[in-house]
C-alpha cells in the first residue's frame, strides 16, 4: 500500500499539481541545498580570511576550477541519468528508469575513482596548471589531498545521489542530504582549524572538514537509497551491479544527455583558471580578491541554479508525457523568478560590493580588487538565470544539440577571448579578466532564446 501511495504521490506532483506548487516543492529543498553549500564554502573563506594570510585564501580560489571537475563529473552522470529516469517515468517505461537509476550510480563511483588516482599521481604539475605558486603550493596541495583524493568519492557521489534521489520526485529527501553535508561542514570547519590541528594548518583543518561533511552526507544517501530499495523491490531506486550493465544502451542515453551539464561545469572550470592565471601577475591580493568575488557572486548563480536543477524532472516528464502545455507553464513560471531574483542580486553586489568583500577579508589589497570584480561581475547575474534555465530545458528534454552548443558558448567559446582582448588589447588590466564574465552573457542569452523559440516552434508542429 505504501508503495503504491507513493507512486501515486509522485505522479499527482509531476503531472497534475497547481505549477507553482510543483515548481516550489521539488525547487525549494534544492535551492536551501545550495545555499547551504555556499555559506559552507563562505565558511571555508571567511575562517581562513581571519589569519589575513592572502595566500592561504588564494589557495581556496585556486582549488575552486578542480571542484568545478568533480562537479563535473557528478553532472554527467546525475543530471543525465536524472533527465532519462524522469522521462522514461513520463512514458511509464519504469524498467528503464529502474536501470538508468542504477548505471548512473555505478558510472559516477567508477569515475570518482580514476579522478581519484588522478589528482594522487600528478597533483604536483595539476597545481601549476590551474594557478599555484610557490607562495600557495603546500596549502594548495594539503587542500586537494584530502578533499579530492581522501574525499573524492564522498564529494562526488553526494552530488550524484542527490540528483538521481531527486529524480523520482523526492527533493526533500535530496535536500537534507546534501543540505546536512554543508551544515555539519560548517560545525567542522572551526573546531578542525582552530582546536584540533596547529596554527598554520587552517587550510588543512578546512579540508579535512569538508571530506568528513561530505562522507557523513553520503552515507545518509546510501542508507536512503538502501532502504527505498528493500522497500519496493519493483521500485525504481535500486543500485545492484545486475541493473548496472556497460553495454546497457541507457548507459550511452545517460552519458549523451548529461554530456552537455558535464562540458558546462568543465568549461566554467577552464574559465576559472584562465582567470587566475591572467589575474595572477596583480599579486596575491587580487587572487584572493578575485575568489571572494566568484564566491558572493555564487549566492545568485547557485540559487538560480538551484531552481532549474529543481524543475528539471519535472520539465523530462512533461515532455515524456508530451503534455507540453503544462512543460510550458513551468519553464515561464520558472524563468520569471529567477530573472527577478538574479536582477535583486545584482543590485545588492554593485551597490554593497565593499561591505560584503570586506566580510571574508579585511585586507586592503585583496578588498579594493574584491569590490571592483564584484560590481562587474554582479551585472551577469539575470543574464545567467536565463541561460541557465535554457540550458536546463533542453537538458530535461533530451535535446544534445542545443544542450551542447550552449554549454559551450558562455563559458569557453565567448567569455576566454574575451578575457585577453578587454584585459590586453583594450588595456583594462585586472578589471578586463572580469568584463568578459557579463559580455559572454550577453551573447549566451541571444543564441539561447533564438534555440529555445526554433524548439518551441518544432513542438507546435508535433
């Protein structure tokens, strides 16, 4: 009885709840879950930004790109596995969600592994390549071994399990998993920092707090899907390696939807360290400056992520269900609070810039180039809503094409040039590397409203 009640629970939310309803009860837990996840990362800064030690903070920023690839990687495997589960459930084919579940499981533990290896074996030359010095090294360094070769696993697959638990429809369950990992981090990030190791170890102390966060929160995911598996044996959660087959043809469904969300990830990761490597002959203060800026600018990117990676399920099962009158409403209602929300947000980051650089670090250096990154940077923010959610909708709807071509455009193709010609050619220096953050925007959001409208006229067709 149970189990058909929450079948029957789920299907009313996906397919006949009021739309703001459904939007906020499978939105909500994902956005709280972000927030979380970025005081836990302002914890990390905030904390080490009282030793006033601008290198250690530099150390943070440097080591952001690498887990924007564990990011990644948790993409490819939870947003692609996420789309296919909550279309094949629109098309009431729950043997394939039932194997999607699985393989993306088993596909996203095997490549947590070899990133593993990876970042263990050549850590040394990964350091140099992504902006390290040897100002920042032992911190860089100490910071990755235990966050992604001790940790990788944990921080991987809690992503993965969130996304994949979200899926079927249980966002407050995904929620207070990943939500309880950036909690219990921020309970951590002191007591290791501060009490338990030496001073000098403050980024060492953050890192090992991060990992235990991470793995607390992964188990809790285990114990959740273990027990929704013993509890409908015919349910769709369910993770035995004989569901998980390579040669499932859903494996190659799963790695071609959530390609684009791992190039996106990838590409923004790229984009990073362009800019710390162009931002890097200013000095350690404008390092420092630049990852307090790509932080607080975090609030509006995350959040708005936050809500189309909420509504995804419910846009791949509407289009599953070929109910494209109710997969409209949801994408206007949703693309009309976020772009409200980015524009607040980017009204708050110009006009309280040096009040809120100021908070992570009092340091003059590091606060006036702070300010200056965080004013420019703050103008893409509405303009990232709208690309966001674009490239969600074509993610949910399995459509790679479009998915791909704006994954790469905002971050890689539109905003890496852009870096050298305002920083170079046009002589704006440091502030350059930043302009080209909203310029990229730009251009993303016209290619993304040209390929949603072409989308939109193919579906009246149909």
């Amino acid at each position: 009885m149970s189990k058909q009640l929450d079948k029957q629970a789920t299907y009313e939310l996906f397919a006949k709840a009021p739309v703001s309803k459904a939007v906020w009860t499978m939105a909500l837990p994902t956005i709280v879950t972000q927030l979380i996840n970025i005081i836990y990362n302002y914890a990390d800064t905030w904390f080490v930004g009282r030793t006033a030690n601008a290198a250690m903070v530099a150390a943070l920023g440097i080591c952001f790109p690498l887990f924007v690839i564990m990011a990644a990687v948790a993409n490819l495997f939870g947003i692609g596995g996420s789309s296919v589960i909550s279309r094949a459930m629109g098309e009431k084919k729950i043997e394939k969600a039932r194997r999607t579940f699985a393989s993306a499981f088993w596909g996203g533990m095997a490549a947590a592994v070899i990133f593993m290896l990876v970042i263990l074996f050549f850590r040394a030359p990964i350091i140099h390549l992504v902006g390290g010095d040897a100002h920042d090294f032992q911190y860089v360094s100490d910071y990755m071994f235990w966050t992604m070769v001790v940790g990788a696993i944990p921080t991987i697959g809690n992503v993965l399990c969130g996304h994949l638990v979200r899926s079927i429809g249980a966002s407050k369950e995904a929620g207070f998993g990943m939500s309880m990992g950036g909690v219990l981090n921020i309970a951590l990030d002191p007591l290791f920092m501060f009490v338990i190791l030496p001073p000098g170890m403050e980024v060492t102390g953050a890192a090992v707090a991060t990992m235990l966060s991470n793995t607390a929160a992964m188990v809790y995911f285990m114990v959740y899907i273990r027990k929704r598996q013993k509890k409908e044996k015919d349910g769709i959660v369910h993770i035995g390696l004989p569901k998980a087959q390579p040669g499932d043809p859903v494996m190659s469904e799963i790695l071609i939807t959530g390609f684009p969300a791992a190039l996106q990830t990838t590409f923004a990761m790229v984009s990073n360290i362009f800019a710390n490597v162009l931002i890097r002959p200013y000095g350690s203060g404008a390092v420092a400056g630049m990852g307090i800026a790509k932080k607080i600018n975090m609030i509006a990117f995350n959040t708005c992520m936050g809500m189309t990676m909420g509504v995804l399920p419910l846009i791949g099962f509407s289009y599953g269900a070929r109910d494209y009158t109710r997969m409209r409403q949801i994408i206007r209602y949703t693309g009309t609070v976020v772009l409200l929300f980015g524009a607040a947000c980017a009204a708050v980051f110009i006009t309280q810039a040096p009040h809120l650089v100021r908070f992570f670090i009092d340091e003059d250096t590091s606060v006036l180039y702070g300010t200056q990154f965080l004013r420019i940077i703050g103008y893409a923010a509405p303009l990232a809503a709208v690309s966001y959610l674009s490239v969600t909708i074509f993610q949910a709807c399995g459509r790679k094409g479009p998915a791909f071509v704006l994954s790469i455009l905002r971050k890689g193709v539109f905003d890496i040039p852009a870096m050298f010609v305002f920083r170079t050619v046009l002589g704006l220096g440091a502030a350059g590397v930043c302009w080209a953050t909203p310029f990229a925007e730009v251009l993303g959001v016209i290619v993304a409203l040209m390929l949603y409208l072409r989308f939109q006229k193919g579906l009246r067709r149909s």
